[in-house]
C-alpha cells in the first residue's frame, strides 16, 4: 500500500497499480487489473465508496475514536445503533449509484464482528487480539485502505467437516507455525472484491470442534502477500464489456468476484486476531453474518434502479398509464422496501456488545437476507414481464452501428415516435444486464449465496425464533395450566 | 365519564358501567355490555391496555407534556421517532398478551394525527383547532380514558362520491349548525371496539371536494351521546362465548367490531377539531391511515400466539422434531418477523411535523400493512397445517365432559400419551379461534380491510414511489442523455 | 338397508330415517339425524349426489358391467380413462350445485381402489376377496347405496407406528377372529359423512410392518352396525343452522366430520376384503390416496361458487368494473382452473391395472391435491379482499328483521342503490360460510388435510419424482460422460 | 427447398446450406448459418424434431389423412384430443432431449389454427382459402419442412393501433397488390427460429378494425424469399459457443430468435390465406394463441433437465440426502408437473370446430401459459439455491484447462472427492446456461413473453371466466332470488 491516505475514487484506482498480483481470467494472466476492461467496471463501483464519502459526508463517513478524524464510514465501528442504521442507507445510497455490488460491505462487517468478539477472547482467554485489531483498524482507518473479508472455504464434501475430508486443505487451515507468525493454506471461494482490496482478512466459515485448532484462525494480509493467487469468477456477460457500450449494459459498473488460493502465506504475529480459539468461531460466524445478512440492504438500492429502469422502458413503449404497468411497479416497489424496512429494523434494533460495539438484532438480519433471496428474483421476474419479449431478441449494438442494418432497426426497433430508439436499446440492455446478464450475478445469485446460502438463515432463525416463550403465550390463551403439560 | 382517573383494568371495567347506552346484539338490545357473555371477552382485551401500563410502565406509559405526569401511551402524542417505535413495541406485547385486537390503536392515531393537521389548519385558516385539541388531549390523559376513532363510513355505491350518492346519509354529515356547535347524521361502519370506549372522534373517511363541506367535520362526542345507536357485528363463533370454555379457544378475550349510527348527535364547539376545511380531509385521512396501518405490528403479537399454539400442537402430537414441521415454524417466524420489522422500520423512520409531533414513514407504513394482508393468511394454513384435520373435525367440549363419550374422546383424542386429553384440545380450539373463528376475524379480515383495505395501500404506494427519481438512476447507469428522451 | 333401490334424493333421506344409529353432538345423543337441523344440511349435500344422477346422467351415472343397468357413478368401477375423467366432471358440478363437501367421494375411491388391489392380492395369496368385493359393489349398485371409507387413525403419538402405541387402539385392529369374521376395535377420526352412508368400508391408514397383522383388516358393516358409536365434529358456526337463513350463509348444504368408534364391531366373512396381507397395504393406501387426492377437484366447483359469490359483491358494492377488481376474479380464475386442469390431467394419464380396472396418475394426483392445499387459502384471501370489511362486521339477521335496528340496517347496509340490502347481506354471508363459517372447514382445512396433509402427498412426489432418469438428462446436455460420475 | 423429402436431422441441416439468406449478426453477414458457431446450435435443436420422429415415430409422427403417410406430428392437423394431447407429450419430450427451444411449435399451431379459421372464412365469405391450405399443407408434409410462423409486429407505440402508428409499417401489411398476388411490407419482431425454417406463415398479431383491411393478410413465403432481412437477436453468453465447451453450459443445443424486416416482399396468390377479412383475425389470433400458450408444455421438459441438474450438483456437493435439498426438488417437481398439467388438460379437453381440426380448450390453454410465466422463475431460483454460490463465482473453462491455474482448479474446485471435478464444473455451467445464459432466454424470458406476454392471457382469462354463470351458482346458494338483484 502506498504511504498516503487515500481520498478520491480516482486516488484509490491509482493505488491498485502495479501491485504485481497473481491474477487469472479466462485463461490469462492478468497484469494490471486496472486496466482490463473486463475488471475495472468492479474497479469502478469500489471506487464509488469513496468518491460518496466526499460528496456526501454524512451518509458515508464517521467520526473515529481512533483517528479523532471522520473516516470513511465502511472502516468505522459502529458504537450506537443509529450508526448501524447508517451503514444501511450508505449500502442502500451505492446500490443506486452503481446497480451493482460495490464489494466493500464485508471488510467493513469483518471489523465490526471481529471487534467485539476479540474482546471477548481477550476477557476469557487473556490474549491481546483486540489491542492488536485496534492498532490495525487505526491504520486503515488512516490510509482509507479497503479490506476484503475471506471467509468462504471451498468445503469440498458439505457431508464432512473440515477434518474429515480427503484434502486437508479444502478448509483454509495454519499449515506452519514460527515465532514470527503463522503460514496459511487452503482456498477461499466466491471473495467478492478481493483483487480491488488492499487487505484481506481470513476467517473461519463455521463453527469448529476443539480438535480442528488449525482451521481457527483470523488475520490480515495485505492483497499482494505471497503465496497468493486468484482466479477471477467466469460471469454471465462479462465479455460484453469488450463489445460496445450499450451492449454491456451498466458500461461502468460490475461487481467482482473470484477465487483465492493461498499456499503458505505468511500473517505476522501482529496481524493475528485468533488462533486457534474454536470455542468463538460460531460467536465469530454469527456475529459476522449477522451484520453481513443486513447489509443485503444494498438490493434495494439496486431495485430503486430497476424498478426506475421498469418505469422507464414502459414509458418508451408508451403503455405507462395502464393499470396493470402501475401495479407491477407497485409491487416492485413493496417487494424492494421490504428488503429495506427489514434491514433497517435489523440495525435499529442493534445492541450494545461488552466491547462498546454495536451488534445488529440476529433475528431480523436473518429475516432480511432471507427475504433478500425470494424478493429480488420476483423483481427481476417482474421487470422482464414490462420489458416486452425485446429484452431478448433485440440485435446487436453492432447491428445499430452498422451501415446495412442501422437504419432498418432505428425505424423498427422505436418504441414511442418521441423516443430515439438508442434509449430505448439502452434502457433494455440495463435490465438484461441486472436480470440475465453480468449484474444478475450480483443482484441474484450473489442475493440468494452471499452471507451464506438460503437454508443458513433458516438454521439461525430457528434458533432465535424463542418457541418456548411463544408457547406459553399460546398455552396461556388456551387455558392450559403450565403442570398439565 | 366518571369524574376519576381510570387506573387498573378492573377500573377500565367498572368505568364502562351504567352508560345506558343503545347497543343491539343478535335482535335484542344489550342493556350492559359488560356483563353480557358475548361482549365481556372484548372488554377483556381493551382491560389488558391499563394493566399493562401498570405491569410494564416503560413501554405502555409515556410523560406527558400536557399533564407533567406518565399517562397511557395510547393517550400519548409521540414527539420523537423513539417514541412512535415504541407505540410499536407495544402493540405487539399487547397482541401477545391478548391473541386478539385489543381495539385501543384508531385513538391514539387519530390524536396523533390530528395533532399535526389542526396545527396546519390554524396556520393557514387562522382556526384555533390545534388549541382545542390539546385542551381535550389533556383531559383525556388525565381520566386516562379510551378513545374510538370513527372514520369509515357505510359509503353506499362505491362507484359514486358522498354528494352524489342517492342517499345523503351514506357519508356522516353535518346535519344542522347551532352557535353552540353542530348536528351529525350518518353511519360508520367496521367500528373497533367503539362501545368499549369513552369517546368517540369522528373524522372524514376520504378526500373531499369543495363542494362537499358539511361532510369535512371532526369532532369529538361521548360514546353515551344522545342520537347514538350501536348495532354489534356478528363474528364467526361469537356465540361459542355462550358454550364452555374450551369451545372458545380463547375464552378470556376477544376484539369488537360494530356499526354506529348518528341520528342528529350534537358536538359542541369546544370539540370540533375541523369544520369544513375540505382541503385539509386528505391530508388527515393520509396521516391517520400512515398510522394506522405501521399500527397492524400488533398482527406479529396475535403471530407469537399462533406460532407458539402451532409448535405446541406439533409438541402434542410428537411430530416437533420432523423437518418439515420446523421448517414451517420457521416460516412463520420469518413472515411474522416480517411484519414486524416494517413497521418498526416505518416508525423509526418518523419525520417531525411543524407541530412538533412526529409522523411516521408513510411509504413503510403502507409497505407493512400491505404485507399484513398477505402474511397473516399465508401464516393462518400454516398454522392449520401444523394442527391437524382434526381442527375442524374435533367433538365439542360438551362430548367431552358427558359422561356417555367423555371417556371414549379422553382415550382417542390423546396424542403423545403423557399429554392431557383436554390440553391438546384447548390448543387446536385456540388455533381453530384464530384461523377461522372469533378471533380469526381480527387477525386476517380485519388485518385485511382495517386501515384501508389493500387497494387503498396500493394507491398510496403509488403516491410514493419516487418513479421520477428512480428513473434517473437508471438513465444514468445506461448511459441515456436527459436531453435524449 | 331398505330393501329397494334408492332413487331421488328424497328417497335417500327417507331411507336414512329410523337406523337407531348411535350418534352425538354437542353433548347429546341424536335420535334422528335427518331432523337434526345441524345436520341436516350435511344429508341435504349428500341427497344431490342423486339428484343429479337423474338431472344429468351423462356425467353422473355410468353402465355398470355388474348390473348391465346405468348406476350412480359414485359407485361404478371406471374401466377406462375418459370413466375416471368422469369422475371429476361430476365432482366439479356437484361442488358448483352445493358449494360444500357432498361426501360420496371417498366411498367411490375406495371401491376404485380395492378393486385392483384385492385383484392383486388374490393373484399373489390365492385369496377371493376381488371375488367378494364385485359382489359386494353389485348389491351396493343395486340398491344405490352410499358407502364411506374409513381410512384415517386417531393415531395417537404420531412418532410411533401401531404397534408400539402406548395404547393398542389409537389404530383401527382386529380384537377377536371367529369362523363367521372378525371383530375390530378402534377409531377413525375425520370420516366424512359417515353417517349418511349406508355402508362403511374400514382401511388401515399407513404401511404396516409384517407383525402387525391385526391391523391390515379391510371390511364392510352397515353403518347401524352394532358397536358402533359416532361423534359428530364441532366446527365453525354450525349452529348458525339453529338461527336465520340468512345467518347460515349457505343455508341448505354443509360437509360433515365424525370421529367413529368401534367397540369390537364385527365383519363377516364374506365382507372382509383383506385380512393380515400386510405387504399391501401400502399398495392399498396408494391406490386409495391417487384417487382421493385427485378427487380435490371437486374444490374447484366450490370455487366457481367462490369467484360467482366476490363477482356479485363486487357487483353489489358498484365496482365491479375496476381494474383491480376484475384482476382478482382472474387470478382466483387462474387459481381455480389450476386445480381442475391438475385433476383432469391426473385422471386422463389413468393406466389400466391387472384387474382391468383403471388407475389415475399418481404423480399428477399429488401434484394436484398439494396444489389445493395451497390454492384455495389464495382463494379464500381473495373472495375475502373483495368482499370489504362488512363481511365480518355486519350485524345478524335477527337485528335485520328486527323492528328497531331493521330499518337503519336496511338503509346504512345497502350499496348499489339498485340492489335490495338483504341480497349484500345473503351474499357476504355466503362468502363469510365459505372462508371462516361452516363450510370453510370443507373448502379449506379439509382441502388442507384431506386425504393426507401435506407432507404426505410431498413424500408421494418424492417418490415419483425419477431424479434418475432426469440426472441421465441433464448430464447427457452438460457433456458428462456416465463413467465420469 | 430442395425437392426431396427430409427425413433426418443430418437431411434437415444439409437442407439449409446455400440459401443466401440475407441474414445478420452481431454486426456483420453470415453467409452459411449452418456454418456460424453462434448460430448452429439453434440449427441441432430444430435437427432434434427430426431424429425424434425416427426415434419414436408413435409419439413424434402421426398419419396424414393428405399423404396418406405417417408424416412429422409437427405438420400434421389433429383431428381429435388424443392428438392434440400428443403433440404436449412429443413436446415435452423435445424438451428434455434439447434443454432448450426446438422451435418448431409456432408452424404446428399455425398450420392447426389456420386449418379452422379458413374454412370458417370461406363458408361466410365464399373464398377459397381452405383448399390452398390444404394443398400447402399436404406440400408441407411431403417435403417434411419447417415452417415459421411470423405474428408478433413490431408494434411502435403500444397506445395506439396500427393505422395510427406514426410509422405505418410498424405493424406489417400490404404495400401493392398485383393480380399475381401482394406485396407486404413491416417487421415481425421475436420470431422463434425462422433462419432455420423453411417457410414462413405471416399472420396479424390483433384483432383488426375494418378499416384496417392493408393489415388483415395471412400468406406463406419461403424464407429465401427476396426482400426479407434478418437480424439475429443478441442474448445473454451467446458468444459463449465461441468458446469451450463446457463454458457454453449446453453446447449442443440453443434457441434462436430474429428481427424479419420485410420490404416489399411478395406472396403469390396460391399462398393467401386471408386477405382483407379483418373480422376473422381476433378468431385467428385467438385459436393460434390457445394452441401456442399450451404448446409451453414443452417448458416441463426443459424443467425435467434443470430438476435433474440440480439433483446433480446436490449430489456432487453430497448433501443430496439432505431434508430441504430433497423438498426443494419436490418443490420443483410439484411446480413442473403443473405446467405439463395445465397444458395436457387444455388439449385433452379439445373440441371439434367446423373444419373437423380439434382446438384446444382456450381457457385452460392461457392458464397453462400464465402458469408457465411464473413457475420457470420459481424453477430457476430453486436451481440456482441448490447449485450453491459457485454458479456465477466459478473460474472459466480456459482457466481449467490452463497449466498454471488446471491443477489448483482440480483440486479446489472438487465436490465429493468421487466426482470428477469437471462434472461438477459441467453441471454448474448447465444451470447457469438454463438460468442466466443463452438458454435462460428461452427457459425464462420466452416463457414469459412468447404466445403473448402475462397480460394478454389474463384478458383472454377475463373473456372466458364465465361471471354470470358463477355469479347464479352463488345467488342460488345464498338464496337470493334472480328477482331480487
């Protein structure tokens, strides 16, 4: 990382050259992420977080304890629920900005979990991780880095536990240790942003048992260690950002994933922040996901936009007045503030921690993710229905551009006489984009993986949902006296 | 009203007494409510709002500005979103609590409306309402009475507005003006809980026009008014109430619904809060209903009751362990938490009125009561599918308790062999209350039309949907000039 | 029996009279079911079944092979697949004509059932029962009888099979074998119109394990047999039927649910149809199932009723013509088609068993019960949403017809100016019977449990669901070789 | 078309070489389709239709009362429900085997619908349309062609009918008449897999004023025909096909939709269908639409491979036991066997019209389709849940094949450790195809929009729902007199 804070998108774009990674996509070496058309529209929407800080300072940036300076609010912890509730109209404010995932939720969800739980070790363990998080938060904080949080292992065989399987390293696990640190190796799948971080953060993807010791483990390493590869993700589209512009869509914006293989790198001492502790690696998980699960909140920020793209193309087909567009963009717009209002509820109902950090409510952030994976996919099912059957048979941008058939589908292809019929390419290929094409990724798929898979927010709602408690209310109403049943 | 501060539930009772009011029930005139059968359960429910003010004095009081000591919150005017939260948190103890509508809400969001709009009316009308309004709010809070808000009326041929229905009745109207005050005449309908209250305010239940001023009056009367006739509505099961207890599933409480018919009922001037301002009806009618409808959280407290009486169904029967039995517990908790979370989100999410009151989000708050017309249902067959056919197929409690079938339902209506006979059927009755009698009236239909019914919340959706906005974003991301369409 | 052929309706009733059956309800003992006005309307629904046969016998009569007469199709073994169509033809008119649970169903499949099955057994055991049940079906066709099947368990600890109940009879079972027949003792819970049937058939419920043989016992008793006593199911506002037509809802029809018990009630010889063949009772209960479950079609004819009763509401209110409101009534269309077109397909891909006797498809037989489980609750939410608030606030028939509430009731109730008040009222009561009344036990909670929660028709598809074949399908288009994987 | 009878599907692709069509794609003229790698695998599905009438001539091939031979069940006229109902089976089946559009139903249903509404024609309007339908047909069937059907227009502005579009050809019609026959003019948007057909039937897409006589023509043309351009259509991971194999996810099989402009192109008279007759086209429109919406049974097939793709990966990651995995399969198969339900009904319920040709039941068909736009999305969002997160995270197929990331891939991206790690590569590449990728479209997006988007079935569900007849079934039951309301 470079020794300079970091202010303006364009800064931060600068401060991913010539990091010399070991980057892979489609086949190739890539040199220079920054330039490869491919990757930077994921470049593009990181670079978004900061750019928001600057235009609009209260939404996006905090006062830190560390720092006594406002710092970018994605590496702020949280110390009252009205700043939890802020990082949700931040994620919801960038999801509109950019259409997409813009990748900087999980560093800043990572520090908030890790924040609390390493004081808590710390109280029962009499370790010093949370000391050490404080002095590293302090300097991302003062360098306005980004963070990359890795905790997916590619699991191999789900049946087995990470001792189990054949192949030790299908969880990431410390494979040396030495008086200056521990080495690391395994992989971590599906890293949203990672390549466009400055440091990654590993943690463990599941509750441990005593004996897999090596498998808990929790620290930093900057994005260019070695011992790192990665494999950027193969997505639906993503070559259209080689086309033309209208082709791919959102041009500007994508998100990012891949996958990270780590063979034997290095995390100094002080960069450690657990080790070995099995006991807090569920505390550590839920507390991670919990806060992750509600930052699914950026959806509705990538619904506003297309919903307004919904609205759009039934204008240009000149159909905006019928009764039956209105009230799908009614229920598009049910649908998506309910992802909101149950995030918000999920932060404003946060409680404090032992660490003075605030912690989401586990419950609602579990109901909104949950919501998160049906919703979204009814939107983009709606969208489509006032897209028209154009959505997918419409020709290509070359084929507009071109000199033999230009003409015919300007004439062919125009919705309303008063609308250029490009707008109306355009506006079609955005919502092919967030429904089919490279953004779909992240607006459903990622919706229905990302913090953990469907059934994962079923698992923790059905240990919060308090049956005992609901069923005295119940036994009570009924008449049935406690010693009768 | 007697001259002394209500205080306990029983209090609430003994208040309701000797009102020589003109109720019918089922063709016959009820001479005191409190002691019929039929009526007492909903006396119940309304009973819970004073005791729990005393038991949980947190949630269910709030200091008052006007009297300078804690009064009931339903009687309270929330100055910040803190507050309008906690009408929430409320609301769902006391649906817990009572598995019923407890009926005490449409008061303290008709005064917490009204609160806003009479200050705007006395701004620009240079009226003294606002004045007025406190002046009864103090009162109020001081004999800590019960409120019924009287909004919707009978409405005729839907199809037509109130002048221009054939019968000028079907929208309450002023009658005749005095210098003392005025005379009413009309009919509302779909009334909660109006016999259990001491007042009643009446209010517009639509936008009116300019020409249609004698139907733009608000103004407060004693439910004992001359010229007042209540007529009970007939529920599903309502006469169980006359059976055993058993039968009635929930034999203690219950909610009330009636029609009040005006005939020339006179309010002085000191109690009229709008006189004729037609253009500020819609203005009321938006900010009572965004109330109101954040108010249907209650539904997630009647929702504990039936997820803890399905869970223990399933417990009785020995199947709490299966997958699909949790799975659907899980469900309903996701839903449930679902309605709650929007409202709260609705609340949280208040803005200060020039009054100084708060109003709560009135996009969120459409989006939860929307939600509640579907998810109450949706929970309502789960419910039953945890229960069994033998909800709606299980002899009376009579079969039980005769000596010819007793023993023969003792021996094969038993579940699990160490569960009473008697405790599994007063929780299939309570579910069977719930999802198709008595009580299933309040939580589904009522959760369907009361507040508006969902066409009323989708036309505000609309109203708030920001398409204008959300069509920028989207212009924007693809790439579409303004000055292009 | 009578010893004549039953012909009308009216015959029927009277051939119901003077059985001395041992009936109760409502803690008292009914002498007379036929005069009992409770039950009466659950007889009035089964005496269409013979109307019918008369109005139009094309669709509810059949040639019987057995009797070389046209008999009630109720009780005709369908030899083809356009026969078993039939059956759903006539289940949809007759739902259409009662608007209720009319009853015969479970008899006709249960015949349809056993017919194969005790073909299968015979052939495989060197038994006669196929031999004895064509002779019992010919008397049965003679006379015109109604037969009920007796299937489901009381089933105590549902965690438990027969055989390791805490007590012995929470399954139906043999207690005593003599030369003559057996002797059964048990109960069976849920038995739809068992009481105005002529004949009972009793079935295990489950798959029995090899040493459960008392229990595999398939048989006939008349209904008055000795032994035997019923306890009629107290459900939602059946005793309405002791009030107004008006109140009623749905004043001449209704379902009905008993629970029998057999206090070692005895079976002949020659009407026992399997005794102790345990090994196909699965084979029994699969048969019995496809052809109840595809039997649910008979919901969409209660449907037609449904979207006709919301049509004139809507009609009656003046909205009729609002874009919204027509949406409904096609998406309750759309809902209701989708049952019957499930029903229609499961019966149409019907495939000739070795007794020659035809069997639905018992994928699409599940497909479409499951789909009613959820459909009509869709249907029910809807009717419900059209109707308005009044549908469970309005006042009761008593205070309709009564001299001092009658006349404000008849002006403050009406709608369209056009349309008398006490038609709004007939109608909403009609709605209200069908969603939270007497006769939404049968539209809803039995359509939910009815011939198998659930669950159980979801472990049916389990099991037809071929994965294998399907697999072999998408890995032939995915490129992967068999010996890959 | 070159004169000798198709019999293969090799036959089938040689017929298609050296047509020079005029045909467009991504910029630039393909010469030889056939030849085009984007474009061939449209090519081998339309081949399917072929090979599979060898392969099972029962299902695949009928006998034409024309030829007096077996002939492809695809140009055959169904003369009675068995062989309405076996062209859903024959489609289904094409599904499964192709996992994609085959593209021949639009010429079946054309061809079918025309046969009725000709000989309609020509009894009020003594032409003579029949019999050189007829002659087409039995010319259609000797070749064994393909036959497009060309209805969708462009439409230009949606608020306004074709005679007052701005632009008069946005809607196609006659531009010159001859005595030799017509020239037309205008675009049909969205047409399924007319490159590889060889003729094409054009049709009006609306019902048609008199006034709009230029617009009311129905004519065949070969597809060589001069004066027609086509335009393919851009869709998502097209240019997939232009990679690896396992990156196109099904790299056989693909839909194909295209852009026709027609200038000036020219129908003789012997291929005139209709010409002028505006009060037939509503007819047309709506029994081509009846036989198309039910023809998305084939969507059941291309469900059948997405259920056992999603078994698959269950299986690979070995979690397949797992009690949400394997309802979530009965989920998808509950929801596919409803397409196919719907559909088979439709057709099972045909009626004879005057012509002797079989229509489906319209009312059934719309419901099949409006099925059809909901449940493949439920599909897709199932499959997408049970593929896990690697569906759009996975590297591509040149970084498995590559030297530096193959080996890494190898190992981090295994399942079970028995499974290949490229089955599982294979297997996720076909999910993303089926529900983001090039088959998406056809899966999803056509499901929607083909045979008419959402809304035109709830019209046509409107037009049949019969109100009046349900409304009468409810008055009855409710005991309102016809008099009274």
């Amino acid at each position: 990382m470079k020794d300079r804070k970091i202010l303006t998108g364009e800064d931060y774009i600068q401060s991913l050259r010539g990091r010399k990674l070991k980057v892979f996509l489609m086949g190739e070496q890539v040199n220079e992420p920054v330039d490869h058309p491919v990757m930077r529209p994921s470049i593009n929407a990181m670079a978004r977080t900061y750019d928001l800080a600057l235009e609009e300072s209260d939404l996006a940036t905090a006062m830190s304890p560390f720092t006594g300076e406002r710092v970018n609010r994605f590496l702020h912890i949280a110390t009252n629920a009205e700043e939890v509730v802020l990082q949700n109209k931040m994620q919801r404010r960038l999801g509109q900005l950019t259409g997409t995932c813009f990748q900087r939720c999980v560093g800043m969800d990572a520090l908030n979990a890790l924040y609390s739980v390493t004081y808590e070790i710390d109280a029962q363990r009499h370790t010093s991780y949370h000391a050490r998080l404080k002095e590293f938060i302090q300097q991302m904080q003062y360098h306005n880095t980004v963070i990359g949080g890795a905790m997916t292992d590619v699991k191999g065989d789900r049946s087995k536990p990470p001792s189990q399987q054949a192949d030790p390293d299908m969880y990431l696990h410390i494979s040396k240790r030495t008086k200056e640190g521990v080495y690391i190796r395994g992989a971590k799948a599906h890293q949203t942003g990672c390549i466009n971080s400055h440091w990654l953060i590993v943690m463990p993807t599941l509750r441990l048992q005593p004996d897999e010791v090596d498998y808990a483990i929790v620290g930093a390493l900057p994005v260019e260690a070695e011992g790192i590869t990665y494999v950027v993700g193969r997505q639906s589209c993503d070559t259209r950002s080689l086309e033309g512009e209208i082709e791919a869509g959102n041009a500007e914006f994508s998100g990012q994933e891949a996958l990270i293989i780590f063979e034997d790198a290095f995390i100094p001492n002080n960069l450690i922040f657990m080790n070995g502790e099995t006991e807090f690696t569920a505390m550590l998980v839920e507390r991670f996901t919990a806060f992750h699960r509600r930052s699914y909140v950026c959806k509705s920020g990538v619904g506003d936009v297309l919903i307004g793209a919904a609205a759009t193309i039934a204008d240009y087909n000149g159909v905006e007045k019928a009764s039956h567009i209105r009230d799908k963009l009614v229920e598009m717009t049910l649908l998506n503030e309910t992802i909101y209002a149950t995030g918000i509820a999920a932060s404003y109902q946060s409680q404090v921690t032992s660490s003075g950090a605030y912690l989401c409510d586990e419950l609602l952030a579990n109901v909104c993710k949950q919501q998160v994976t049906r919703i979204t996919y009814e939107m983009a099912r709606l969208a489509q229905d006032l897209a028209g059957g154009l959505l997918v048979t419409m020709p290509s941008e070359a084929d507009y551009r071109s000199v033999e058939t230009g003409p015919m589908l300007e004439k062919y292809l125009r919705g309303r006489e008063d609308v250029p019929t490009e707008s109306r390419m355009r506006i079609l290929r955005l919502i092919e984009n967030l429904t089919l094409g490279r953004n779909a990724v992240g607006y459903l798929t990622e919706s229905l993986h990302g913090a953990g898979s469907p059934q994962a927010q079923r698992i923790q709602i059905q240990r919060q949902m308090q049956l005992e408690f609901k069923q005295q209310l119940a036994k009570k109403l009924a008449g049935i006296e406690e010693s009768r049943s």
